[in-house]
C-alpha cells in the first residue's frame, strides 16, 4: 500500500458498532481505499482485529456491492501485476449518501454537495 494510513489516523475511525443505529445513508464514510475499479469504503475499525465495517465495491460491480466487514492486513496484501490497493489521501470524510459511487450502488439519489 502506497500511503498507507498511520495508527493516529486509524485511531480517528470510529469503533466497532459504535454507529449500529445509524441509518446507512447517514454513516460517515472515514477512509476510502482503491485499486482498478474497486473501492473499500471504511465507517469503523477494531484495531484488535484490524477490521473495518464499510461498504466495497468490487471491480466496479454495483449490483453485487455490498456493506460488511474487511480485513486490514489482507487488503494492504493485495496485488494485481502492478496494482496494489491504496488509500485516497485526499478524501474528506463524509457520510455515505454524499459519496456518488455508494448512491450508485445502493440505488440512492446522489446530490453533489
């Protein structure tokens, strides 16, 4: 993983069930992560587990994408001849009807903010 997040910025992620009676749309999305046509999209993290809970999408595949659990240390393990998963050091934190590929997968109107 090119820029891979530290253990300060990780500890910023909520815990673990921390956000259960949140409505899905309203879920702050804290990390996303990316390689080809796939992205992780983080909401919580067990630092003992070193899992995430967050929505993916895989190969860009909105039909199938789905919110779960993802492993920390299998996703930085993660390679493609010359892709590796990465994290977007850019993105700003948000909750996940304002992320337009989560709109598009789960069939929720997007509206730029």
């Amino acid at each position: 993983m090119w820029c891979k997040p530290t253990e300060k910025q990780l500890s910023k992620i909520p815990a673990f069930y921390s956000g259960e009676e949140t409505p899905l749309e309203e879920k702050v999305i804290h990390m996303h992560f990316f390689m080809g046509g796939s992205d992780w999209y983080a909401t919580e993290y067990n630092p003992e587990e070193g899992n995430f809970f967050g929505f993916v999408i895989l190969n860009g595949d909105y039909d199938m994408a789905e919110w779960g659990y993802f492993n920390f240390q299998e996703l930085c393990k993660l390679r493609l001849t010359f892709l590796e998963v990465d994290r977007d050091k850019y993105w700003k934190v948000r909750k996940a009807k304002e992320v337009e590929k989560i709109c598009k997968a789960q069939r929720w109107e997007y509206v730029k903010v």
